[in-house]
C-alpha cells in the first residue's frame, strides 16, 4: 500500500482541482511526492539538457563526448573519473541562487506556485531564502560523505522564516545503493528544534532519536521527473552514496511565508554563504587596466 503522501498519477494540470486532498496531506505528513509529474515539463525537459550541456563541456576538456539523453548520474560517475571536482562549477550554477534560466521558469511555474501555496497558505507573502537553491552532485567514494547531513531542518541553514517549504526534484536514475532521502513525515509538528553541528559542521537535530522516537521513518527512490514537495522543519538526513559506480543528482528549491511572526522578528534575513566567483583582471589580465 501507496503512503498517504505519495500521490501519483498527477499532471501539472491536477494541481488545482486536486488542491484540498494535497493541502490535507502536506499538512498531515509535512510532505506530499508526485511520481513523474515534471516527466514531460518543457522548463524541467529543457533544465535537464542544459545541466547535461555544461557536464558536456566539463568532459569535453578531458577528451570525452557526452549523449544527447545520457543520465546526469551517469555524466556524474564519469566526471569523477577524469575531474572529480571540476563538476563544482555546473553545481555552482544551480546553488545560492540558481543563476538558470530554465530553472527558474520552473521554479516560479503557475502550478508550481500554486503547490506552494496549498503548502504555505493562500495569503502568505512568498519570497525565497538567498540560500534556498541547490543542485546537489552526490558521487560515489567515501570521499563525497562529507556533504551528505545528519538528521536535521532546513530552516536553520536558510532563515527568513520558519514557514517554509521545500521542493526536491530528481535529476537522475534511482539505485539503491547511490544513496537518498531519509524522512520523518510529521516532525513538522514539532516545530523549531534545538541543534548543533557536527564534525563536518553540518547542521544536526539535539536528542534526533529521543525526539523522533514514534514517528515513522520513510524512504522514496526519486526517478527522473519526480517532484516532492516538503515542510522545511521536518525532520530528514541525506543517505551517503555507497555505491562504486553509481551517481545521483537532485534539484532543491525553497520558499518562505513572510507573514510569521519570528520571520518578522529579524526583519526577514536570510542566512548567506561564500560562493566563488571570478573578477574581470583575473578572466582577463591582458585587457584589466590599473
């Protein structure tokens, strides 16, 4: 039997009429997912080519050609054998914020924003935290554990405001040893919780075991055009890739409800991170002048 938040067979065109059973169910889980709901989403279709483009060029440096419909998993395992790390520049371009194009036409689709707000409220004001994009690159090599999270909320590593929603795509084929997403529908209800940080001075929820202790622990194997929407305080934790030739990519976007009243508090102020980021001398240093 299907969980109550896992509903399938929907199209962008079911978002609206299908709103009350979605709002009942992120409200009761803190999490809804629609199977392949973007599978034949041009922003989605066209987001995917242009990640793979990039890859493309990436690869290219090294003498390797690259499918028009190669799985960016795939494209990823490559990468790690020539380049391990020159993948940090595509990833770049999806994180902090995401600087394309496509992606952010679906990010701000009609049925999209309509998600959010069955999520968030029909008079929340929508913003989304400086931070809130992600495109993740999870390689395999015990290497790359470093970046998967302890059991942890969202919201610590973002701000502007408690009340707000996450939105997960998968990029990429699922296997079960590349890794995934561990989840605790209904620690949403908990509200904020206390946290420190780790060796890896990552995020992690105090007490995680004691305080999810009763709630059910769930996992889900995102396929391509999957799409999942989840409250940015319940409780979940990245699963490492253990695999020895697997990859897995994954989209994150979040938005945030301005109208909460510890949002407020702090005048709305999202949590900001150091990117790289290249100067006109240093691209340039024969055309630069003093």
């Amino acid at each position: 039997m299907r969980a109550e938040w896992i509903l399938e067979g929907l199209t962008p065109a079911d978002i609206a009429p299908r709103g009350p059973e979605i709002a009942a169910a992120y409200a009761a889980h803190g999490m809804v997912v629609f199977p392949g709901l973007l599978t034949h989403d041009p922003h989605f279709r066209r987001y995917l080519a242009d990640i793979r483009y990039l890859l493309g060029r990436v690869l290219a440096r090294c003498g390797q050609d690259v499918a028009p419909d190669e799985d960016l998993g795939d494209l990823v395992v490559r990468l790690k054998a020539v380049a391990p790390l020159a993948g940090r520049a595509v990833a770049d371009l999806g994180t902090q914020p995401n600087k394309f194009v496509s992606a952010n036409q679906l990010k701000y689709a009609d049925f999209v924003v309509r998600l959010v707000r069955l999520a968030l409220g029909e008079d929340a004001v929508l913003a989304t935290p400086q931070a809130g994009d992600s495109l993740y690159f999870f390689m395999p090599g015990e290497y790359f554990h470093r970046y998967n999270l302890p059991v942890h909320q969202d919201y610590p590593y973002l701000m502007q405001s408690p009340r707000q929603t996450t939105l997960y795509l998968g990029l990429s084929k699922p296997y079960d040893d590349a890794g995934g997403l561990e989840v605790w529908p209904g620690s949403q209800k908990l509200g904020v919780l206390a946290c420190d940080k780790n060796e890896n001075d990552h995020y992690r929820v105090l007490d995680a075991e004691q305080r999810l202790a009763g709630l059910p622990c769930e996992r889900y194997r995102w396929q391509v055009g999957d799409l999942g929407l989840f409250d940015s305080l319940m409780c979940h934790r990245s699963i490492p890739n253990t695999s020895a030739d697997h990859g897995r990519v994954v989209q994150i976007m979040r938005y945030s409800d301005l109208t909460d009243a510890d949002s407020e508090r702090y005048d709305w102020a999202s949590r900001v991170y150091p990117r790289r980021g290249v100067t006109f001398e240093e691209a340039h240093p024969a055309l630069a002048r003093s």
